[in-house]
C-alpha cells in the first residue's frame, strides 16, 4: 500500500478532531464573508447600470440589510460589514469587530491585517475592505460627489460620516461569526 493510501484509510479511520471542527467553522465563516462581498458589490454595479449614483444609493439604503440577512440564512453564518467612519447606523460594529476597525485606523487596505480566529466556541473572520472607483461615486472627497448624491445623502443619512475616502483607503470591514459545531463522536 503507498504512504498516501495509508494516510487517506487513517484520515478516514480517526473521528474528526476539535480542531477539525474549528477549521471547519473558520472555512464556512471565511465562505460567508466572501458571499456577502460579492453579493454586494455585484447588486451596487448592477443597480448603479441601472439608476446612476442616485438609483443605486436608494437601493443599498433599502436591500444591504436584507441581502446579509440573505447571506446569513443561506449559510448559517451570521456576517456584516461596518467601518469607522458609518453611513448607516445599521452597521454598527459588534465589539470584536469595533476592537478590529480601531486597531487597524485609517490607512490603504492593503496595510491592513485580515483576521482568523476561534474564540468562545466561534469562528470570527474579519476581510479588509477596499476603496475601488465606483465606490468613490458615494464614498469620495465631498466636493467630488455630484450635487444629486450630495442632496440624497444628505436627506437619507444627515449623519453620514462615510465619504472624503481614496481610492485603496480602507473603507471597513467584512465579517463573519460561525459556531463551532462539536465533533460528531463514532
Ligand atoms: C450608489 C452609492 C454607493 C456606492 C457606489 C457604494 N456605496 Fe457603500 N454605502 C452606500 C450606502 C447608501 C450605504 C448605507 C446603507 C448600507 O448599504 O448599509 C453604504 C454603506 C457601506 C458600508 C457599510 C458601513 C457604513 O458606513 O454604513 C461599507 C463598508 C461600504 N458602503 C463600502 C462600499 C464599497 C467598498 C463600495 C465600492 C465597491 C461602495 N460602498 C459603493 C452607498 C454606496
């Protein structure tokens, strides 16, 4: 028998292991925050091809809610995303999360570390999230907005905090919470 073939009957002989369970829980929640990504960010090209700036911002105002409450029934992940510096008081950071956004600052997304972890029986994962070009469209330097998305945000979101951003600046993050779900035992 080769060494790979007894190494596969043995895998398949030993009952997963605690931390099987965890890396299991870390990939789900890792998944998760990759759905909702890029769930949203095809639904704002999409909505923006459809109704501009303006269109698109009064349809993140009414689906993102419900599009993470999509990604979480799906998978059974709970998952956000947040910033230091809010649109919407909806997204308020979880404290772990809030700890995360504080530590890293204000700096490029791609200074800023990803986060893996199992903590009290979850898997947390927490994704960078960049500044690209359409985002500058709600997200940019004020001045550079058209006066239309100025006058929504301002109506929608009078206490908007979420714009003067860059282009690579890290506008947030991207997290997930998976449970841990114990080892089945043979
Ligand atoms: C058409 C306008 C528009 C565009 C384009 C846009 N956003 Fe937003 N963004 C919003 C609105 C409105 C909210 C608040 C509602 C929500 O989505 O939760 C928001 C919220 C967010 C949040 C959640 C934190 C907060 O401040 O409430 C993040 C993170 C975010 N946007 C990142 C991005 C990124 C990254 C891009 C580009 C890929 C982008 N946005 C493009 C309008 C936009």
């Amino acid at each position: 028998m080769t060494l790979a073939l007894l190494t596969a009957l043995y895998a398949l002989a030993t009952p997963p292991t605690p931390n099987d369970a965890e890396s299991a829980a870390v990939d789900r929640a890792d998944a998760a925050a990759r759905a909702l990504g890029t769930t949203l960010k095809a639904r704002v090209a999409e909505e923006l091809g459809k109704g501009g700036p303006v269109g698109a911002l009064a349809a993140c105002n009414t689906q993102a809610a419900a599009l993470s409450a999509g990604v979480a029934a799906q998978t059974g992940v709970t998952v956000g995303r947040s910033s230091l510096r809010l649109r919407s008081a909806a997204n308020t950071p979880p404290v772990w999360v809030a700890e995360w956004l504080t530590l890293q600052g204000e700096r490029p997304a791609a200074a800023a570390t990803p986060l893996t972890t199992v903590v009290d029986g979850k898997a947390r994962v927490i994704k960078p999230i960049a500044v690209e070009a359409p985002c500058l469209l709600c997200h940019g330097a004020p001045e550079s907005l058209s006066p239309e998305v100025r006058a929504e945000l301002a109506r929608r979101y009078p206490a908007d905090q979420a714009t003067g951003y860059a282009l690579g600046d890290l506008r947030g993050a991207l997290w997930a919470e998976a449970d841990i779900t114990p080892p089945r035992v043979r």
